[in-house]
C-alpha cells in the first residue's frame, strides 16, 4: 500500500501546484485589473459631475453618457473574458 500512496503523492503533487499557480497568477491579474477599471469608471463618474451645465445638456441629449456606460461594460466583459480564459474554461 504504501507504494501506491507515494504514487498517488507523485502523481497529485504537480497537478496541485499547476492548479495553485494558475489560481494565484489569476487572481493577481484579475486584481490589477478590476483595480485599474475601478479607478477609470471613478474617474469618469467625478469628472462627468463637473461639466458645465450647458454642455452637460448637449452631451446628455447626444447620449454620450450611455456611450460611456457601453464602453465601460464592454471593458468589463473584456477582463472578464480574459480571466475565463485563463482558468481554461473556454
């Protein structure tokens, strides 16, 4: 029995750590990457806030703040995507 517990040993420790660094590098990445899409979106909502009154109408009448949100999403799906990809899924 106990040759076949250190096969299982050979066997499982590789897969384990393949799995734990592919997780970890993951995680990091999606991190740095929710962080620096966090800071973008805050930075467009604060700035939209600060627009005259009379250009804010013309924007807002053009859609322009819609536009902004469909960039913004599609960015998200992007990270999103690149992560699913990453942990194999696709």
């Amino acid at each position: 029995m106990s040759s076949y517990g250190l096969y299982l040993a050979s066997v499982a420790a590789p897969i384990a750590q393949r799995v734990l660094i592919g997780l970890g590098i993951g995680t990091i990445t999606y991190i740095g990457l929710d962080a620096a899409f966090t800071t973008v979106k805050d930075g467009v909502v604060n700035n939209w806030g600060q627009v005259p009154q009379g250009a804010l109408a013309v924007l807002t009448a053009a859609g322009v703040g819609q536009a902004v949100g469909i960039v913004l999403g599609a960015i998200a799906a992007r990270v999103v995507m690149i992560q699913v990809k990453k942990l194999g899924v696709l």
